[in-house]
C-alpha cells in the first residue's frame, strides 16, 4: 500500500478527538436520562403535563369560538357538530335505501306456490268419535 492511501483512510486527528468527546458526553448524560425516563416519577410528570396541555386547548379553543361566533363564523366544534350530524344522516339513509332495496327484490321474486292443503274429509270419511266411558259407566 501507498503512503496516499493510508492517508486516505484515516481520519483527520480533530475530527477524531471531536467524535470522542461527543461519545463521553452522551454516555454521561444518557444513563441519568434512562433511569429518568424508567421511573414513576416521569409517568407522574408526563400524566400532569397531559392534563396541563388539555387544559389549556380548551381554554384557547373556547376563547376562539367565542371570538368567531361574535362574528357570527363557524368554530371548529361547530363543524365537528355538523360532521356528526351529518354522518347519522347517511348511515340513516343508506339503511333506508338498503330496506327498500330488500322490498324491491321480494317483489321481483314470483310468489312461492303454497304447500298443498289437505281436502277436507267429508262425513263418511271421518273416523266415528268413540264413547268413552265415564266413571260408573261400564
């Protein structure tokens, strides 16, 4: 191998130096961090944070509807209202097209042939009703 290609190869001495310190520093912070992150303590903060976060969106979300609705414009739980509503309806309607879709089909349907009904026996054919006999009867 050439002189040039080994110099090629390695990198420049700062940039090493650099690489490392970057390496020591992240191993020094990074273990604190995890057993940070790990402990109930976070869940806690992370849970308050959640609840301060919600907060305050309802309160800028409220002050903005009260802001648009003075100027007589939709908010955006105006619109969400509507979508809403509006999403009964189709499910609504297509449930109201898919029965007469039903009724339509039946009716295209030709009607079943009734099972045949026995004919009635007449007199002579009917089994004579036997006398039981009652208590004291023989």
């Amino acid at each position: 191998m050439s002189d040039e290609s080994k110099s090629a190869k390695k990198p420049p001495e700062g940039a090493a130096t650099w690489v490392e310190w970057i390496q020591r520093w992240e191993r020094s912070i990074g273990e604190p961090i995890e057993q940070f992150v790990r402990s109930d303590a976070y869940f806690d903060l992370m849970t308050q944070v959640k609840r301060a976060r919600t907060q305050v969106t309802r309160k800028v979300e409220g002050a903005w509807e009260e802001w648009l609705h003075l100027f007589n414009l939709p908010a955006a739980t105006d619109i969400r209202r509507l979508r809403e509503q509006l999403s009964r309806l189709e499910r609504q309607v297509n449930r109201i097209a898919k029965d007469l879709e039903d009724r339509e089909e039946e009716a295209r349907q030709p009607p079943a042939k009734p099972a045949a009904k026995p004919k009635p026996r007449s007199q002579s054919q009917r089994p004579a009703k036997s006398k039981s006999s009652g208590p004291g009867e023989s």
